[in-house]
C-alpha cells in the first residue's frame, strides 16, 4: 500500500519542524531569566507553538505517504495525539527553564519531551484507523524511539545553551540549532512512519470524522503563518520591552545623577562626596591609600550675593566652580559642599603632580574673582589617615580655617587625638 512520499509535502513538514524548533529554543532561552508571570506566558506560548508546530509536522508527514485510498481520521484520538504533544513540550520547557540543572532533572526532561513525541506520533497513526489493524517493524520501532530520545536530549542541551547566549549571532546559532533539531524531528517520523505497515485491501474506518484532504499542505500553511506571525510578533514585544527596560535604566541612572549632582554648578553636591568617601573609606581602609580633603569656603559670600537676583547669583558662583575647577589636577573630585563652599578630594595628596595645583591654591584670591567682583577665601585640609579615619572626622578636621600659605603642606599637620581614635568606627 506504500509508494514514494510527496516531496512538496516532506518540504513542507520539514518547514514546519524548523520553525517549531526555533520556537521551542526562542522560548525555552527566555524562561530561565523570566519573571513568575512573564514565566507562565512564555511557558505556555512555547508549549503551545513547540507542541502544536511537531503535532502539523507529524500530519503533514503523514500526508505524505500515498496510500491509494482517502486518508481520514478519528477525531478524538487526533486531539488527545496534540495534546500530548503540548503535554509534553511544556513539560520539558518547564524543567530546562529552571536556574539550577542536575543531570537528574536533565535526564527527566528529556525522556518527558521524547515520550510525548512518541505517544504523539503513534497515537496519531493510530487515530488513521483502518478496517484492519497496522503491523510494526520492532527494529524501526526501537529506532524511531531512539531518535526521539537522542533529538530531544540534544534539543533540550541546545535550548539550555543558548539560555547564556545574547548579541547578534544568537539568531543565527538559533537558527542552524533549528535546522539540527528539524532534521532530528522529521529523521523520527520517517523512520516511525517505515516501522507501520497496513495490510493489504485496509480501507479507512467509516466512522472516522476528519477528512485527511486538511491535513496536508493547508494544515502545513496554517501552522507556518501562525508560527512565524507568533514568533514576530513575540520579538517585536521582547524588543519593545527591552526598550522599556533601556528606557527606565536610563531614567534611573539620569535620577541617580541628579540626587549626586549640584543644579546650579553640575559639580559633584553634598551626599556625591560623602557618599566618595564612604566608598574609599570601605574600600581602602585596610590598605591606607592616603588622600587629602581640601576645604575652600568663600569668605565674602555674603557680600558678592547682596543685591543680587537668583539667576545672577548662580551664574556667578557657575563662574567661580568653572574657575575653581581649572585650578584644579585632574585626578582631584571636586564637590560643592554648600552654597559658598567646596572640597577637594586629592588621591595621594603627596605625590609631586599635585605640586602646581597647590601653588595655584595658595595664590587662589588672586587667580579667581575680577577687580569689580573681588573673592576672597577660607580654606582647610585635612589628610587621611592621619587627621582622621571617618568621614565626619575629615570633614570637620577639613572644616578648620587654615592660612592659604599652608594649603598643600602637610608634613608638619599634627594628628589630632580626638579625630584619631584606635578601633573607632571609621565610616561613622
């Protein structure tokens, strides 16, 4: 009763299974990352289009033997065969999605997607009930059963792989992974289609309730469109949210930046140096890399903003942070501590490349500020570790006026006991 296959048709159900295989590698990679809720809508949508994708494939295969009478189906049988199909997919996709894989856990997937393939195929031949019963070939049995078993322990490890991939070669290693397990898929059903033979003179059962004339190339069409329209609209929405994702990251970094940043200046405010110093503190405390913190305070605040409105105000003090700034090495963090003052966080303060920047600190009343708008300054420094082991404490060592000549001299600057305590806190 068997001739040569339908070549259209063996095109066709090899295309079916490709696209079900990248939907099944698509979905299974984004499972392991996903959320509870975004995992069940992943879990169900490769279950489905996996499931029902090798469910087409298997019917159109089948239409693909010629069998010299009308083929035709029960239809029960043919719903509980997809079923299990699905059944089985999701089972599967559910285990690899997992974070953590045993081989334990490996092992069970792959047997729970290969039985259902297996239920499914024969169930479906099944469900082709003939006025006589089929007879198997054992050895194409137990080859088909192996195929199926091989195909979905190398589907499974792919899709478990490809879970640690991202970039723009991903689509591609997808792609080729899908042709592997297409080729896998359909070398099963084929090789399952040659384990069953019916007798001679078999005719379709009466009762059968689905015609085989919507099993074959219109099945295989309506399975194609609804993959492809499934998998590009699911694309569509993972670039849409990774969009999202970008979008809100950036929102976040750019409220982070605010929180730690001057409005007036766009220098570095407040709670950005405390928060430098907390961070260098805890991270090299144990190593002692020493640093210094330079307190400069404008003396004649008061006197510059008298009579001034909010918008002069701040484009003089943007003025005098410019200036500052260029006074400034450029390993030197510098902040606007409060509406007339700024520190200078200099790593490794003794190093001879911050020699002219002290200079220029010391001369710093004559090199900011203009004949009609004088500035004059206070300044301090303190110097970790030997002023102090904490924020506060170098702040408030910092914090004590000092004679400009003396900034950047710091051989002779005494320790004091009272900002030096062994075995104190050192980020309080």
């Amino acid at each position: 009763m068997m001739s040569e296959y339908d070549l259209p048709l063996v095109v066709a159900s090899f295309l079916v299974a490709v696209l079900a295989a990248y939907a099944a590698l698509f979905f299974g990679a984004r499972l392991v990352n996903a959320e509870s809720g975004e995992r069940r809508k992943w879990l169900l949508a490769g279950a489905l289009l996996m499931g029902t994708g090798v469910w087409t494939m298997h019917f159109v295969g089948m239409r693909a033997m010629p069998m010299g009478v009308p083929m035709s189906f029960d239809v029960i049988m043919t719903l509980v065969s997809w079923f299990a199909a699905v059944l089985a997919s999701g089972v599967a996709l559910h285990i690899i999605g997992r974070k953590q894989l045993g081989v334990p856990l490996f092992v069970s997937a792959t047997l729970s997607m290969a039985s259902g393939i297996v239920v499914m195929h024969y169930l479906g031949m099944y469900a082709m009930r003939m006025s006589a019963p089929p007879t198997f070939n054992t050895v194409f049995l137990l080859i088909s059963i192996a195929i199926a078993v091989v195909a979905s322990g190398a589907a499974l490890a792919l899709c478990r792989k490809l879970q640690g991939m991202d970039g723009s070669g991903t689509l591609a290693v997808q792609f080729v992974a899908a042709l592997a397990m297409a080729a896998a898929i359909c070398g099963m059903h084929y090789t399952g289609m040659m384990a069953m033979t019916f007798p001679e003179g078999a005719v379709p059962a009466a009762d059968n309730g689905l015609r085989g004339n919507w099993m074959g190339i219109p099945l295989a069409v309506f399975c194609i469109a609804m993959l492809a329209v499934a998998l590009v609209v699911t694309v569509l929405d993972v670039k849409h949210q990774r969009a999202l994702e970008a979008f809100k990251a950036e929102e976040d970094k750019r409220v982070a930046e605010l929180a730690f940043t001057d409005a007036v200046t766009g220098l570095p405010n407040r709670s950005a140096l405390e928060q430098r110093l907390l961070d260098i503190l805890a991270r090299d405390n144990d190593r002692g890399n020493p640093f210094a913190l330079i307190y400069l305070d404008i003396a004649n605040f008061r006197e510059l903003s008298t009579g001034m409105g909010d918008e002069s105000l701040n484009a003089v003090v943007r003025e005098i942070s410019e200036a500052l700034r260029d006074q400034m090495s450029d390993q030197v963090f510098l902040a606007r501590y409060s509406a007339s003052a700024f520190f200078a966080l200099v790593p490794d303060h003794e190093d001879s490349q911050h020699a002219f920047m002290y200079k220029r600190l010391r001369q710093i009343d004559q090199r900011i500020g203009t004949p009609s708008m004088p500035v004059t300054w206070r300044a301090g420094q303190a110097a970790y570790p030997k002023t102090g082991n904490s924020t506060r404490k170098l702040v408030r060592a910092a914090m004590v006026p000092r004679d400009l000549n003396e900034i950047g001299e710091f051989a002779n600057m005494a320790a004091d006991p009272e900002l030096v305590m062994p075995g104190h806190n050192r980020h309080s």
